[in-house]
C-alpha cells in the first residue's frame, strides 16, 4: 500500500466525498467538530483505499457480499459477512457516539441491512454505504455498549463459501475457570449434574433435512426438553451448553462442562448419512483406539469438522496444554470410559421402544466433543435427519419428547444404580436412614441452609436436636433425621 497523500494533491471531488462519508460514520446530533475529525480521518482511510486500489487495478473485479448475518449469544455478538471470494478489509472503532467501522475493498452489498434482528445484540442499528466511486463497501455498526472485536476469515467448508467473522466481546465478559472434578470439595447430598449439549448452532446448521428441516433445531428441541426431565427429578440438575441459536466451539462445550462440575455430558445430534436411506438412533462413546464402524469414523470425521463451519478461529491449546497433561495422567480415564459404556447400554435400552435403531450396541469414535477424560461422555443420534421418514417425526414435538424422555430414562438408571459418592442418589441407595448422619457446624452455617442441604423439613432438624431457637455455634454436631 502506498503512504497516504505523498507528495499528491487531493481534488476538491475527493475532499467532498470524504466529508459525505464522514455524514454517514458521525450520525445527526454530532458536533461539527467531530465530524470534522471524522471526515479528516475518513480522508486519510479513502486515499489510503485508493493508493490500495491503485496497487492492484482498478479492473479488479469486485466481490459480492451475499449476505450479512448477526448472532447473539453469551459474552458476545457475532457478525457474519458471506463473500464471493476473499476480500481485504480493516476496521477501526470510534466514539462519541459508540460505533465501529468495517471497511471492504472492491467489494459490492445491496442487502437490506433494515430487517436485521438485533435484541438482545451489542449493536443498536447497521448502516452501509459506497466508498470510492463505489468500488469499496463502508458497513457502520452503532453500538449499545463498549465491545471487544476480534475479527477472522474463512475458508470455504462443505456448503459455506468464503467468510468475514467479526465477534463483538463485552468488555467485561468474565473469563472462563475450569473446576476440576477431581480438585473440588464434594458436599453431603449434593445433586447428580448432567451436562446437555444440543450439537451445531448458529452459523453451523449441521444436517439439513428436507423442508429446510436444519439439525440444530431439532437438537436444541431436544436437549431442552431432556433439561427440563432432569431439573424436575429429584437428586439432579442439568446445565444447558447452549440454549440458544449460537454456535459453541467443541472445546468450549466440554470447558463448560467442567466449570458446571458435570457428572455426564451428553452431546445431542441427529445427523445426515450420505445416502437417505439409513436410519435409526445410535449412541457413541470416545474412542482412542480408532472407530469401531466406517459409519463411526465418518460421523466422527463429520462432526469434528463444526469449528471449521461454526467459525472458531486458530485453535491452541496454549497454556492449557500442562492442564490436559495433568488430567489424563492424573484422572481415571479408563473408569470414566467403562462408565460412559454403560450409560450407553442403557441409553439404547429406552431409545428402542421409542425409535428404531441403527446400532444394537455403543459404537465408539474419535469424537473431539467427548474428549473430556474425567466425564463420562455420550453422542446420541437420535435419528438421521436425511431420512425422510425420519426427519418428519424429528420435526415433531411429541416425536421429539419421546426421545428426551428415552435418554433421560437411560441416564437416570444408570446415575441410580452407581450414583456418586456424597450424592442425594447415594443416600437414596444407602437407604436413607441405615446410617446416621450428622453434620459438624463450621463457619458461616445457618441451620436453614443445613435443613436445604440435608432435604430435611427446617423445623423437623430442629426438633430432632432439641433446638429451641435457631442458635448454633462452631464446632457443635447436628443429627440428621431420615427423610
């Protein structure tokens, strides 16, 4: 590129088109002495642009912009640009009113940026305009709040050509900490935790069905309905990796996961085969070992392939990698595999008598989703989406309870005949009341946080103590009675 304004002298035309761009990045209300900066500014930016044009030819074909996407989730909003071909671009942030700017060389949009949706998004409204004699795009978000942009191209994958990802950050978006399982202080009574994760999201659609009948629908249908089967259970709770149409990074899932202290992952999936007429529920288990069908590996290699499409930009373990080291040396991968089996087994039990089958036993594949050494993880199909016959009860609601209420069985067996140590579910097995249990005071106890912990009746603890007011002290030993 060349320098900026070298010895050349910028036109009266050229100056007036800046301080029209300038009309476009500053909107109505700005003082005159920011659009005055804006329009220097915007100056610089457009002869810097032309210079750039120069270098390569005005005759270079310009790119269409096919379409531009805006999706919301947790910590951040996600802009999605789809491209011809790849483009050069750069942005840069501005003040006084919140905005940051995007510019795209040789690049041509006629989109209609007014019917964008954006609740529940950093960005208050989308702004586009020519630059250069319409050579090159301007697009101008105004922002509802201060953000963080990280922005990343893509290569073309399976059905998406090329992309511009920009991610929107809120500036005080909390970093994510990872609680081992093994590092926590296990409670008496303490509820069995599922982890539930709907497969795809966002800009990875996953399996399309007929009817433009998308996988990442019908999961999330899925995976909330089997959400709320746990929360109403006694003895569990379940955590949602994504509850909305966002994408998750597979290495995010499994983080969340932990950091929820999950018990059992579950990743939910209902994919496409490369012929329509394969059909039926299977359920998956990691595998280092290789697959043990060419189904698996396929599925496997497939299903991996979701960062590429939901758009994840370069992956490094960093400094993470001495923490991976730590827990598959440490951790008891082998029981976590033999339990995940089993699981399995129990699964596919409940998933026949409400679907038909497409494996009779647990396959098991490189699966990077499942990749967490120290929980048990399943990938349940629930059906092959391109299967027509399949995908129209998968489009269903009923269809779709019958499946949730399958695999909740499954998992609910298995938690309650090998539930964890310290567990509600334990306790439940042990009998209740075949041992006494007593609890020692420490600090910061109340006796009505005892009584929820316990799942005892606050006045019947009391009672059962001999308590005539709420005082306890520090060190002081409660009996526990039976439920």
């Amino acid at each position: 590129m060349y320098p900026a304004n070298r010895g050349r002298r910028i036109s009266l035309g050229r100056l007036l088109r800046a301080a029209a761009m300038a009309m476009l990045v500053c909107p109505s209300g700005a003082s005159a002495a920011q659009t005055g900066a804006s329009a220097a500014q915007t100056g610089a930016s457009a002869a810097q642009t032309g210079a750039s044009a120069a270098q390569t030819g005005a005759s270079a074909a310009q790119t269409d912009i096919d379409g531009l996407r805006i999706h919301p989730s947790p910590g951040k909003t996600r802009i999605v640009f789809d491209l011809g071909q790849p483009v050069e671009y750069k942005m840069f942030r501005l003040r006084d009113p919140l905005r940051l700017v995007i510019d795209i060389s040789s690049a041509r949009f006629s989109s209609d940026v007014s019917n964008l949706v954006l609740e529940q998004t950093a960005i208050r409204q989308v702004r586009t305009a020519s630059r250069n004699n319409g050579e090159d795009i301007r697009v101008v978000l105004d922002l509802n709040e201060e953000v963080q942009p990280n922005s990343f191209v893509l290569q073309p994958v399976m059905q998406y050509g090329h992309r511009l990802v920009i991610d929107l950050h809120g500036k005080d978006q909390p970093s994510l900490t990872v609680a081992l399982k093994s590092q926590r202080t296990l409670t008496q009574m303490r509820d069995v935790i599922i982890a539930i994760d709907a497969g795809h999201g966002g800009d990875d659609p996953g399996a399309l069905g007929p009817g433009k009948l998308y996988e990442k629908d019908v999961v999330l249908g899925i995976a909330k309905k089997l959400h709320v089967l746990f929360e109403q259970e006694p003895g569990f709770r379940s955590k949602l990796i994504r509850e909305g149409d966002y994408y998750v990074a597979l290495r995010k899932r499994t983080e969340i996961a932990r950091s929820s202290q999950a018990d059992v992952f579950l990743s939910i999936h209902a994919d496409a085969f490369k012929t329509s007429k394969v059909s039926g529920a299977s359920v998956y288990a990691i595998s280092q070992k290789g697959a043990t069908s060419e189904t698996a590996r396929w599925l496997a290699e497939k299903e991996n392939m979701a960062d590429l499409i939901g758009g994840v930009g370069s992956v490094s373990l960093g400094d993470r990698e001495d923490e991976v080291a730590e827990i598959l040396l440490d951790l008891a991968q082998t029981h976590s595999l033999s339990f995940s089996l089993e699981i399995g087994d129990s699964v596919l039990g409940n998933l026949k008598k409400v679907n038909k089958l497409h494996k009779k036993t647990v396959e098991q594949a490189a699966f990077a989703v499942l990749k967490s050494p120290e929980i048990p993880s399943l990938l349940i199909e629930t059906g092959y989406i391109s299967n027509p016959a399949e995908a129209r009860k998968l489009a269903t609601r009923s269809h779709q309870a019958r499946l949730a209420n399958a695999i909740f069985k499954g998992v609910k067996n298995s938690m309650q005949s090998r539930p964890p140590d310290g567990s509600y579910l334990a306790w439940v097995k042990q009998g209740k009341s075949d041992e006494a249990k007593t609890h020692v005071i420490e600090r910061g106890d109340t006796l009505s946080e005892i009584a929820e912990r316990y799942r005892v009746p606050f006045r019947k603890l009391k009672d059962f103590n001999g308590l005539r007011n709420d005082t306890i002290r520090l060190g002081q030993t409660l009996k526990i009675p039976p439920g």
